[in-house]
C-alpha cells in the first residue's frame, strides 16, 4: 500500500538550533513530494516540492528538503530555527504513476523554544 | 485580497440537516479540491475539479456532493450529517492538474471551516 510516515508527533529544538522534520515514504515507481505548514486555526501553506532534478529542493521561509531515493526519505530541514517557525507540518506524496493520488502524512508539531 | 476563501468560517448543525460550504477562488487556476481533516489532523482529499470537470473522488459517503459552477467556485453540500462528519473542511486550488506531470503542483488552501455536529 502506498503511504507516507512522519515518525514524530513532536520535534522540540532551541531557537537558533538547525532543524530536522522527518518524512518517509512508500509509493511504486518515482514520487512527487511536498512540505506543507499549518499555523493554528489557518489552512496549509505550501513550502517546496520535490518533482525531479537536483535533490536538494530549497523552499520558502529558509526551508530546504533533501530528496533520498534509496532511503525513501524527504527530510524537512532549516539551519537555524526560529520561534516562529513553531506549527504543524505535513509531508505528502503522490505517486508517479498515480498521479491523481495524494497521501499526506500524519503531521509533526515543531516547537521551538527561545 | 484573500486567494482561497471559504464561508461559513464555523457551521454548528444537528444530526440529520443538509448544509453546504463554498469556496472561491481569485488566483485564475484551473483545479479545485476539499478536503477532511480530522480531530487528529489527518488530512484527506475528497474531491476535485478540473475547469468544473469532477476529476477525483475518494472513497466519500455520496451525502457528500461537490459542484463547481465555475472554474472558480467549489461548492460542497452535505445532506443528512452525522456525527462522524465533524470536522475541518479545507478548499483549496492549484495550477497543475493531478494525473498529469507534477502532479498537483503549489496548492493554496483556504482557511478551512469547522463543522459540528451535534
């Protein structure tokens, strides 16, 4: 089955700290991926995807994601966190093959603490 | 300007009434979505059109029926809700069109609307 996991309900860092939010996937064939965040009470709000090409896919606010094919992985990251960066994010996959399917992961709450 | 909007913001009913949501859209793309999230934040896709072409539909309970006017509204009508239909309902829009290269591209999402049932 085709699905995507975020392994942490919850990532606290210390303001100024590099950033990591964990996303894996399993989808047959090549994947679409995308970082989604959520502020309390607001809809999502995009930041970067991966489609093809360079792996490292550089996104809004400072964000960046690394695309590993053969860890079936599309880790969220930033240098240096910022409280502001405090909310919820979702990792989501679409499989290449079935492009009209999109499965978001469960969410991860990132606090960061000043 | 607000990109994605939605109305009502918050919908109180009781078991058993139909109610609808709207959504619209100011940003010229051409797919619409809804989608469920849940107490627990899980998201879903139920739907989406394509220049008012229905063009996905999950596995929805058919008391759930979309319409889109226009390629810039996307109405959602629920007839005979139930408790299990509390929850936040968010609209959204993109530029790509799922099923084709880059699948469903940027989406830009509305500031959802939170259903009670009672």
């Amino acid at each position: 089955a085709q699905s995507v996991a975020q392994p942490e309900d919850q990532v606290n860092v210390a303001e100024g700290n590099p950033l990591t939010v964990k996303c894996t996937y399993s989808v047959s064939g090549n994947p679409y991926l995308f970082w989604y965040v959520q502020y309390p009470n607001r809809g999502l709000q995009f930041l970067l995807k991966y489609i093809t090409g360079d792996n490292l896919v550089k996104g809004s606010y400072g964000f960046e994601a690394e695309f590993n094919k053969s860890q079936t992985s599309f880790h969220l990251k930033k240098p240096s966190a910022l409280v502001s960066d405090s909310a919820l994010y979702f990792c989501a996959v679409t499989p290449y093959s079935s492009a009209s399917k999109i499965i978001f992961g469960s969410g991860t709450r990132l606090s960061i603490r000043p | 300007d607000t990109a994605v909007s939605q109305t009502p913001k918050y919908l109180v009913t009781q078991m058993g009434n139909d109610k609808s949501i709207k959504c619209e859209q100011n940003l010229g793309h051409d797919t619409m979505y809804w989608y469920k999230q849940d107490s627990k934040k899980f998201l879903k896709i139920m739907f989406s059109y394509n220049n008012k072409e229905l063009i996905i539909n999950e596995t929805v309970p058919n008391r759930f029926s979309p319409k889109s006017p226009d390629k810039a509204h996307l109405n959602l009508h629920i007839n005979s809700l139930e408790l299990g239909d509390s929850a936040v309902y968010f609209c959204a829009s993109s530029q790509g069109h799922p099923g084709l290269a880059g699948g469903f591209g940027e989406q830009y999402f509305g500031p959802g609307t939170r259903l009670t049932v009672t």
